[in-house]
C-alpha cells in the first residue's frame, strides 16, 4: 500500500518582506505579530520563517538580541554569507523542495523561468496589515517578467561544407583576395577636340580677370534683427527642473524663505498634525506672518524604537512640539522629529 499523503500545510515566510511592509526600516515586532496571526488562521501549518543576512544589522538596536536569540533558537533562518539571489533564492530552493507554500508580497520576478510553480493557484499568499481588523491573507499570482517570455534569436551559422558549428567549434574568417589592377588606357583626344578645350580655357581665365575688376558690386541691404522677447514671454521658472524630475516645491518660495530665515537646523518648533502618509506625517508649521507651512516627520523619527505607523503616536489636530532635522531646498519642504 501506498503512503498516505501529508495534508499538513508547509509555509516558508519573506520574514524581510514582512517585517518591511508599509515601512522604510524593518521590525521585528511587525514580523513576529504577522507570524502569529497566520498561525491563529492555520493551527497545523508548519511555518519556516527566512531573514536577510543583514537583517539583524537593519532593526532597532534594542530588537537585535531577541533577533538573535530567535536565529539560535531556529525561530528565524538566514542564508548563507554571499549566497547568490539573496534571501529570495534562499526562499524559493526551501519552498520547491518541501513543496511549500511562499508567505510574501514580492513577485520574484527574475526567478520565473526557474520556478514556474509561483504561478500555481495556492503556491504564493500576501498579506497586509489592516488597521482595526489585524493582519489579512489572501492568495496571489506574481506580476509577471516580460522580459523572460521574450524569444531569443540564435545566430544561424553555415560553414563552407555544409555542416552547422558547434560548441567549441573555432571560426577562421577567410582571407580576401586582392583584385589585380587592370591597366586603364587613356583615349587619344583629337584635334578639333584640343581647340575647344583651348577656347575654354581661355574663357575661364576671362572670367577670373573679371572678379579682380575694382568693380563695386552693391551689397544686398542688411536683414533686420531679430525682434528682441517681449517682457510678456513666459519665463521658466528657477524649480522647471525640479518639475521635470517629479519632484515639485510643496511650499510657496516666499513662505519657505521666511521659515529658513527663523528657524535653524537642531531648533525646536511647535506644528499640528494634519495628515497621514503611508511612511510619516504632514505637520503644519504657523509663520510670523500668519501663513502655514507644510513639514513631514518620517515614522523613523516619531520613536526609538520607530512606531509600526505614525497613527499609533500622533493624532490628527494634535500640537506637538519638534525639532528640525534636515531642509530640500529644491522641494522647499522641512523634515522634522518629534521630541
């Protein structure tokens, strides 16, 4: 009789994708929570969970021990040192050889040739975390690589006898050989044909002697200049580059003169939270002259260790007082950090 086959579900997470979603710098409390709440959904599933090499170096300084206590304990698996695809190799040799399930968001696009199985329907899941609900699975297919499903074009070679080379087959061009020169005789020009050539010759030196007459020959009247622009013209702006790259000037160049001129890098400062961003939050900055000027403060710099969202510190309305960090000229935008 044939062994039954094993129902139980094998799972091999992006722990370095996970850890990242919706943010800039890695956490290991993101990763561990998104683990948990998979396992909450599938009680059997064994899970194997796979970081980068330079995971532990990338998280808050105060989850580097219990990250490495976890590896120790085999709770977290990392590739080898200089182990060629990375993390993602690492991944998918894991997953192909268990037959697994990959845990992730990414699509793995320059591994499609070799893993055509990511295509398979239940192969691949994403999941994200939803505020107020928690973390929420679902199965995907990966955005695919056109340029795999590209054909490649072969170079058709035939040697002089009719056979087709092949691998380690040496191709020797064949020499040319030079054409001999044929002795080009030159006609015999007769003499009815020599006075002509006689006339002209004559007439030509007519010609040049005319062109050294004193003669004057009126020049034509000069072409009028150009009208100068008009101060009407539209004149491109000093930010025209900034425009073209996509990166416009979020505040009025004014303004943002006179909030440089009042506060300094390193100096304090009091905004009100407006909005949210998927990485930050917008913080309003009130000028001597009544106007208000748009700052941001990345989710790095709302904490130590960083905040999983800027919600989960800020609200919206609140008064915070910050401090500034760093000034884009080009975009005319302020990042601050809360204090």
């Amino acid at each position: 009789m044939s062994p039954t086959r094993s129902t139980r579900l094998r799972v091999v997470v992006d722990g370095s994708n996970f850890a990242t979603e919706g943010r800039v710098t890695p956490s290991l409390a993101q990763l561990d929570e998104a683990v948990r709440a998979f396992a909450d959904e599938h009680p059997n599933a064994e899970m194997i969970v796979v970081a980068d090499a330079s995971f532990e170096h990338r998280v808050a300084p105060n989850e580097r021990a219990h990250f490495k206590g976890a590896e120790l304990a085999g709770e977290i698996v990392t590739p080898p040192a200089g182990a060629i695809g990375r993390g993602d190799a690492f991944i998918l040799k894991i997953a192909d050889r268990i037959k697994g399930v990959v845990l992730s968001n990414d699509s793995f696009q320059e591994f499609h040739d070799e893993y055509p199985w990511l295509f398979d329907e239940g192969r691949l899941i994403g999941g994200k975390p939803v505020k107020g609900v928690g973390w929420v699975f679902t199965p995907r297919l990966p955005v695919r690589n056109t340029k795999t499903s590209r054909p490649v074009k072969k170079l058709s070679v035939t040697l002089s006898d009719g056979t087709k080379p092949s691998i380690g087959t040496t191709l020797t061009p064949v020499k040319a050989t030079k054409a001999k020169k044929v002795p080009t005789k030159v006609a015999k020009v007769p003499r009815k044909a020599k006075k002509s050539l006689k006339v002209d010759v004559a007439e030509k030196r007519i010609v040049k002697a005319a062109k050294k007459s004193p003669v004057k020959v009126a020049k034509a009247p000069p072409k009028p200049k150009k009208a100068a622009k008009s101060a009407e013209a539209p004149v491109t702006p000093p930010s025209a580059v900034a425009l073209r790259r996509g990166r416009h000037p979020v505040n009025p160049e004014a303004d943002f003169a006179l909030f440089r001129s009042a506060h300094r890098i390193g100096s304090r400062l009091e905004g009100e939270v407006t909005a949210f961003t998927s990485h930050g939050a917008v913080i309003k900055v009130a000028l001597k002259n009544g106007q208000l000027i748009e700052c941001y403060a990345p989710t790095t710099s709302l904490g130590d260790p960083a905040p999983a969202r800027a919600r989960d510190v800020l609200k919206r309305g609140d008064r915070r007082t910050f401090r500034l960090v760093a000034v884009d000229a080009e975009r005319r935008i302020a990042e601050l950090a809360l204090l």
